[in-house]
C-alpha cells in the first residue's frame, strides 16, 4: 500500500542541511498494524509527515497503491489526504470553534467527489461507537484529552481512509485514557481491516503493534 | 452551497468570539460607506429637489435665461442681460406660443404680523399660474385686473404663509410689507411638496405679485427671465429656435439662453453627476483606509489561526479552499461595515431631511454593498493568499 524507496529528506536550517530522513526504505501492506519507533530527534515524524503526504521527499520516491506520487500537484496530493489518510495526533488537533461533530464531519466538506453515505449520520454513528453520545455539540475545549483523542480518531474515520497515521496519539493522556486509544486503534485494524501506524518513542506502546520499525538518526534499522 | 454555508458559519462564529475586534474592523469600513452613502444622498437628494422645481414648471415649457446654459452646467449664468417688455412683446408675436410670462426675482424681506423673513419676490403675470398649474389654497390668486392696477396685493406660497402668520387661513386678507411698501394677501398657494431650506427656493417658498406691482423696487421695468409655454409638443422645437432667432436681432449668442425644460434637466443631472463623482472619489479615500485596517486585521487571523490552516490542509483543504477561508472573512467583515454604514445612514438622512433633501436610493444601496465586498476582496486577498501558501507541515507544528 505504501513504498519508500531510498527516501531522504533535508531541512535547511539557517545555512546547514539537517538531514531528518537518510535513505529510507521500507513497504507497509494493507491491513497492517505497524509501530515506528524511535526517540524524539530520530525522524520519526518526518517519516510520517511523508508518508500522510503532508511532506514530499528530497530525494527517492513514495509509492502509494502503485503509483508514484512525484509528479502529483498539490491539490491531487490534497485531494489524496483526503480520502487515504486519516491523522491522529499528540496534541489531539481539533479547531475548538467548531463543534465535535463539525469537527468529525471537516473532512467530509473538503470531499472532492459526493459521498456515498451522509456524514453526519456516519459521525453520530461513531460518537455512539466512541461512547462519546451527548458531546456532538460541544466544543472540544470543553471535554478531557481521551474524548479529544476519540473526536479526532472519529475525525480520521470520517471519510473511511485505508490508513490511518497515529503520531504518538497517546502522548497527552494518562495510562488508562492512553490504553484504551490504543485498544481503539487495534480495534479498528482487526475489526475494519484498517491499516494503523502508531508513530512512538515508548516501546511498551510500539510492543502493542504487530509490526516494529526502529528508526534512528534518520536512519531505519532493519 | 453546503459548503458556502459552513464557510459563513465558520466566519461568523470567528466574529462572535472577537466581538470588539470585529467591531473595531468594520468601522473602518463603516465610516468610508458612511461618507460616500451621505455624500451620494446629499447630491442625489439636490439634484431631484431642483429638477422637481423645474418639473413643476409644467409640460411645454421654454426657459429664456440670461447667459449660457451648456450642457455641462450654466457658465456665467445669471449675469449679463436684463430682459424688458421689449422682448416680451417680441416673443409673444412668435408663432405657436400660447403663454409668454415674464418674471422678475428678487430675495427680500418680508414683514408679517410679527416676523420678518426672507423669501423670493416673484413678479409676474397671471398666466405664470396657469403655466406652472398653481392654485390656490385660500383666497384667489392675482388676476388681469389686477395686473392692470398694479394692485398692492400678494399671493404667499404655503410655506411664507406658515413661517409669518402660522398659517394659510390666519394669513389671509392680512398685510406684509415688501421693500417698505404694504400688500394685501389675497390668496396662499396650494403646496407643491419639497420643502428644504437652500438658495434655490422651492415654490411654496415664494411670494408672488403682479409685475406693475414691484415697480417700487424694480424702476427700470427688468425681466429676470421669460417662461414660455408653446401650444403643444410638437412644436416646442420650432418655438425655441424662432425665439432664438428673434432674440439673436437684439443680443449676441452669449447673452442668453432658450432652453426647453428636458434640456435644463440634463444640464441639471450633468453638473450633478460631475459634483457627486468628485465627493464621492474623496469619499473613497476613507474607504482604502477601512480596508486597509481590514488587510492588518486579517493578517493577525492568519497568523493566529496557522495551526487550524494546518489540521484542514492535512485532512485535505487545498490552497484554495483555504484562500476562499479567509477571503470570506474579509468579505464578511467588510459587508458587515457596509450593511452597518447603511443603518447610520438611513437614520442620519432620516433626521437630515428636515433640513435637507437627502435621499437615499437603490442604486446607492448596491453601491455601497458592493463597494464594501469589494473592498474586502481586495484587501483580503493577500493575507488569504499568505494563508493558502502555509506549508502544512510547518503550519501543524506552529505552536
């Protein structure tokens, strides 16, 4: 589902290159229930921000379903955000002037081609599934780091990526809310076929996964 | 649609969470409009208060002025010739012309029973009622016979009658003393509507004499102009250019002028057209200085707001669907000010029209609303423009 070959990505840092990304390579398959592991500084989230299309490599090349995504613009690689990825982050990132349900549905306005279902019955439909019922119309602000956290998981799902990028998703949270995010997102790997990638530095969390990619310095460790 | 809709709600909302800071945006804006919609409503409400004056002079009519009245505006108008009964009597042989009513004008005081005041002296002949359909209220208008006296009587316009006595019933068979001389009201004229207080008086701000009788202050006999009604529309424009050429055997080109009522119009909304583009365009100015407040304000909320550009870039926003973001907020919050603009206006003309004929039309109405989009397209396609081209990456770290 999604190739990297032999990636590297540079940051120009006042006059120095930093490179945050060396030579990358690695295949994460449908279904997949993936860690990438690494302590803070290892390139970790560059390896996610390039993979979630957010980032385009300085060098190699980023295959998503066959299909080299270099030559893509940025409104087809927006477009492809869309509906491939669906993000989880740290720091929950919900825009606190619109409601959790508007919030959820957000994605859904940015669809490019009409909907086979209505959103907002799909977004109920998960508040009910996150145990969130009765918190649509509040704002995030008004409601704790683990039902933030299943906005934002319900936000992921909303337009039913095939993947779903989790950058430390349970870094803000105490052990029990932290536990059960994380039983959520296996959950939905087992359950829905979805490809999860939790993006972490603690091990017990990465231990969770299927699947351990270490990465250090930039640098995969196979 | 949908999509708009959620676009306007998101914008609105931003608004209610910075009530001051929008409301401190806006009346930039606000007073730009404000000044242009005045501005408009003053010259509009002039122009049709004058042109009224000169539609009410009837159907037909023939203006003999002297001086040149161009297209562009009147060009030392009112000075140079005098007309006499020379002129009259010269008009009056021209074929097709059922009334030729001379008029002498004078701005002086008029003594009541306890108030003095100015208004307009016209001195003229019966037929000018008759031409200009005026009628009276109380009383009776001045006739032949009196005319031919040089009888010391009046006939008030409403608004004379109400200023000196209270009122038309109360001003009649009552005396006012004009240039040190005393004349009996005989009558007070219907109103015609458009009061207003400027140096073009309206008709009901007239007192009107028969021309023998203002003989006292007018010795050497003068016309100020000469109205003529022709017998139909068809031969108005025979009429006017056979009253040129007779005029033309006495005076020289630009000494006068024979204007037929449509053409005194045009001339009137030609100056006016001029006189509003010109308030206007200054008026404008005040409007680049709103918007500019506008661009500062929308820059602050790019920057603020980098993060949320973030999170919608990465669940799938393009550029442009961030720039349509942001550009409807300065649309917004500059229609805001402009629909704002709109409410002072309308309760400031409301109050000025009892002084002045202010008047606030359609067209200004979309003018103002459209200037005001316009002016937060413009001013707030930059800052919208630095959002859309945030790096998402770069933006979603931006604590």
């Amino acid at each position: 589902m999604i190739k990297l070959h032999h990636v590297t990505k540079e940051y120009r840092i006042g006059g120095e290159v930093f490179r945050a990304l060396d030579n990358a390579t690695l295949s994460i398959k449908k279904g997949e229930y993936v860690s990438i592991l690494g302590p803070s500084g290892s390139g970790k989230s560059t390896l996610m921000h390039i993979m979630g299309l957010l980032d385009l490599p300085t060098q190699g090349t980023v295959i998503i379903n066959g299909k080299n995504i270099s030559s893509l613009t940025d409104n087809e690689l927006s477009a492809l955000r869309n509906i491939f990825v669906g993000f989880v982050f740290q720091q929950f990132n919900l825009i606190n002037k619109l409601t959790n349900l508007e919030n959820i549905v957000l994605p859904a306005m940015y669809a490019r081609t009409p909907l086979s279902y209505n959103p907002r019955d799909y977004a109920m439909e998960l508040l009910v599934r996150f145990g969130m019922k009765g918190k649509e119309f509040m704002t995030p602000n008004k409601i704790s780091g683990g039902q933030q956290q299943r906005i934002a998981i319900a936000r992921a799902l909303i337009m039913n990526p095939p993947l779903i990028l989790a950058d430390e998703p349970t870094g803000n949270l105490d052990t029990k809310n932290g536990n059960a995010i994380m039983e959520l997102l296996e959950n939905l790997n087992t359950s829905s076929g979805v490809t999860v990638v939790v993006i972490t530095h603690e091990s017990d969390i990465a231990s969770r996964t299927k699947r351990k990619i270490r990465i250090t310095d930039g640098k995969i460790q196979t | 649609m949908n999509t708009l809709l959620f676009l306007i709600k998101t914008s609105l909302e931003d608004f209610r969470r910075n009530k001051i800071r929008t409301l401190l945006t806006s009346l930039g804006i606000l007073i730009g409009i404000s000044s242009v919609v005045l501005l408009m409503a003053m010259g509009l409400g002039l122009k049709r208060y004058i042109s009224r004056q000169f539609e009410s002079m009837g159907s037909n009519t023939i203006f003999i002025m002297p001086g040149q009245m161009t297209q562009t505006g009147p060009q030392g108008s009112f000075g140079g010739i005098q007309f006499d009964d020379k002129d009259v009597r010269t008009v009056k042989r021209v074929r097709h012309v059922l009334y030729t009513v001379p008029v002498y004008i004078k701005f002086s005081k008029i003594s009541g029973d306890s108030d003095t005041k100015t208004f307009q002296i016209m001195a003229t002949t019966s037929d000018f009622f008759s031409v200009t359909s005026i009628d009276a209220e109380t009383g009776r208008l001045f006739n032949k016979s009196d005319e031919g006296k040089g009888a010391k009587v009046v006939v008030l316009g409403s608004k004379v009658a109400e200023d000196l006595f209270g009122s038309a019933s109360r001003a009649l068979g009552k005396s006012v003393t004009v240039e040190g001389s005393g004349y009996k009201i005989i009558g007070v004229a219907k109103s015609k509507g458009g009061g207003g207080s400027l140096n073009v008086p309206s008709v009901d701000e007239r007192a009107y004499m028969p021309f023998k009788s203002s003989l006292s202050f007018n010795p050497n006999k003068k016309y100020f102009a000469i109205y003529v009604k022709a017998d139909s529309s068809d031969t108005i424009g025979s009429v006017k250019t056979d009253i040129q050429d007779v005029l033309l055997k006495r005076y020289s080109s630009d000494d006068f002028s024979v204007a037929e009522q449509t053409e005194v119009l045009n001339s009137i909304n030609s100056i006016f057209s001029i006189l509003n583009t010109v308030l206007v365009a200054i008026a404008a100015i005040s409007l680049i200085v709103g918007g500019v407040g506008i661009m500062n304000i929308m820059y602050v909320s790019v920057v603020e707001r980098i993060r949320e550009i973030g999170i919608r870039r990465a669940i799938g926003a393009t550029k442009k669907d961030i720039l349509y973001l942001f550009l409807t907020e300065a649309i917004l919050l500059s229609t805001l000010g402009g629909i704002l603009a709109l409410l002072l206006s309308a309760v400031v003309v409301f109050f000025m029209q009892r002084l002045f004929p202010a008047y606030i039309d359609t067209a200004t109405v979309a003018l103002a609303l459209g200037a005001s989009s316009f002016v937060g397209i413009v001013f707030g396609v930059l800052p919208a423009k630095k959002a859309a081209q945030l790096s998402p990456i770069e933006a979603i770290r931006y604590e």
